[in-house]
C-alpha cells in the first residue's frame, strides 16, 4: 500500500524497513505533539464538560484519510467521507469556539459510529 500511495518518497528510499523505521519516528513526534497539547490544556484548565474531544477529532481525521486510502486503492470505503469531513469541522469550529464542550450538537459520521 505504502508503495503504490508514495512512490516517489519509496523509490528514494528504496528499502521497506527505512521506510517503516521513517513512518515509526513519524508517529512518535505525533506522539509528542500530543502529549505537549495534551499538558498545555490541562495547564490551561481545559477540562471538556462530558467526553473529551480530541480523540473524538483525531478518529475523524484518520478515517478521512484511510477513506482516501481505500479510494485509491479501489477499496470498499468507509463510508460517505462528506460525513467524516463534517464531523471532524464541525469538532474543529467547536473547539475554535471555546465551547466547553465541543462535541455538543456534533452530527457524528453513521461509519463511525461509536
């Protein structure tokens, strides 16, 4: 899959365990990225009412991309992306808002239900 999405960035590399090792230290930094958000709300004293959004948000960004994925790869999609790109918007626009909590009046994507 990796091949056939990025073929420019795997012929540079030319080796599916560098490209693996590449994806793994890319995760890791979102991690982190992650992590540091994660303290400075807590710093910040944003504590959502209810659920917490951001998992919520970054299901909804990884769906949208692994829908295109599948599209890409004449895959069964996950469901109506227009969905999924309104779940997550509307999550973001909340969030923007300074809503206490953003997933208030969200229209959660029927694939991704939970």
């Amino acid at each position: 899959m990796i091949r056939l999405k990025y073929p420019d960035e795997y012929a540079k590399v030319g080796d599916m365990g560098l490209l693996k090792e590449g994806l793994r230290a890319k995760g890791m930094q979102f991690n982190f990225y992650v992590m540091v958000a994660t303290n400075a709300r807590d710093a910040l004293g944003d504590e959502p009412e209810g659920r917490d959004w951001l998992h919520p948000m970054f299901n909804s960004m990884c769906a949208l991309m692994e829908d295109g994925y599948r599209v890409d790869l004449n895959l069964p999609r996950l469901g109506d992306s227009g969905e999924i790109l309104t779940e997550q918007l509307s999550i973001e626009a909340n969030v923007l808002a300074g809503l206490r909590d953003p997933l208030a009046g969200v229209s959660f994507a029927r694939a991704l239900q939970r």
